[in-house]
C-alpha cells in the first residue's frame, strides 16, 4: 500500500473515530438537559446520566471527573455562533436566517425544551437557555440593521419586539405540530410563512 492510501485510511480512522466521539458527546449532553428540565439540577448524576443515555459510566468519566465537570461543560456546549454574514438583506434573506435560526435552537437545544426552559424558575437552566437565545437575537438584531442601512429595512422597526414574535411563533409551532411531522419540513413551512408575514412590516 502507497504512503498516500496508508495517510489516507488513517484520516479516515480519525474521522469516523472523531463522529463517534462528537455523537457520544451529544448523547450525554442531551441526557443531563433532560434531567434538568424534568428533575432539576440536582438531580444529574453520572448513574443517571449514564441509565438515560445509554453511555457507559466509564465513558462518561473519561471525559467528565464528576457531574459538577459535566454541568459545567453543558453550560458552555449551546450557543454555537449563527452565521449570517452571507445573507443578503431581503425577503429571501430573512427566510433563510429564519430557517437557520429554527435549526440553531433545535439542534443546540432542542425547539420543545427552550419552551419548558423559558418556564423553568432554575437560574442555570434560564442561562442554558440564554447561551441558545441571547446570540440568535444579536444575530437577527445585526441582520436588520445592516438592511435599515441599506435602505431594504423600514428604519423603525422595533427589532426587540419582532424577534420575540419570530420566537414566540417558532415555540408554538413546535408546540402544536404532530409529534409525527418531520421536523425538517415543518420548519422550512414555518420560515416561509413567518416571512410572508413579517415582511410587509420590515421590508421598506
């Protein structure tokens, strides 16, 4: 076998290595936010985390010393950046953020747990949340005032009030949809309503 097919099944190695590590990664994660959102902080253990996610305890104290480490690190595994910079300021552009935006929350966080976390008197489980909502809304807030600059923006658009409108509909929508629907679907549908809908208020 050549140099170049012995680096390249190693790559291959790595990668499928790395996906499986990123996918048990998920699985822990998602455990120890369930327990959150149905049981409280308190109540995540690695046992527990263990039981839910199917990942043995071993595994997880690879990674994690013990469930305060692993807390620590759910509070910093959402709220990955959403990048808006290629979009342009128009109707198709808010569609396609409003698209993005959807598919941010549901799979940092999931679209059913931000509603159950916006309810929630836990203080820890507000900022979990926060880490998915606070950048979607900075994001959203850039994306209308680059088309206020540009002139494809009403200037006085309440920005605050559309984006709690553009979440509020995103939660319903979740909320009301048939646990069978696929998810995929319904939020493309979302986004092209919601934008048919916003865009006689924003678009000048």
């Amino acid at each position: 076998m050549s140099d170049n097919k012995i680096a390249c099944a190693v790559q291959a190695h790595r990668d499928r290595h790395e996906r499986r590590r990123e996918a048990t990664d998920r699985k822990i994660m998602d455990a120890a936010l369930q327990i959150i959102i149905e049981e409280g902080v308190g109540a995540v253990t690695i046992e527990e985390v263990a039981r839910r996610s199917g990942v043995a305890k071993t595994s997880i104290y690879r990674r994690y010393s013990n469930a305060e480490d692993l807390l620590h690190r759910l509070s910093f595994s959402v709220g990955q950046p959403l990048e808006i910079d290629d979009l342009p300021a128009s109707r198709d552009g808010l569609r396609e953020l409003l698209g993005r935006i959807v598919g941010s929350f549901d799979g940092q966080l999931g679209l059913k747990a931000v509603g159950i976390v916006l309810s929630s008197g836990s203080e820890y489980v507000h900022a979990i949340a926060d880490n998915v909502i606070d950048p979607a809304r900075e994001r959203f807030a850039s994306f209308v005032r680059r088309g206020i600059d540009g002139g494809q923006f009403r200037a006085d658009i309440d920005v605050a009030f559309v984006f709690n409108t553009v979440l509020g509909s995103m939660l319903a929508t979740q909320a009301l949809g048939e646990p069978a629907d696929d998810s995929a679907a319904r939020a493309s549908a979302w986004a092209a309503r919601m934008t048919s809908l916003l865009w006689p208020t924003v678009g000048a």
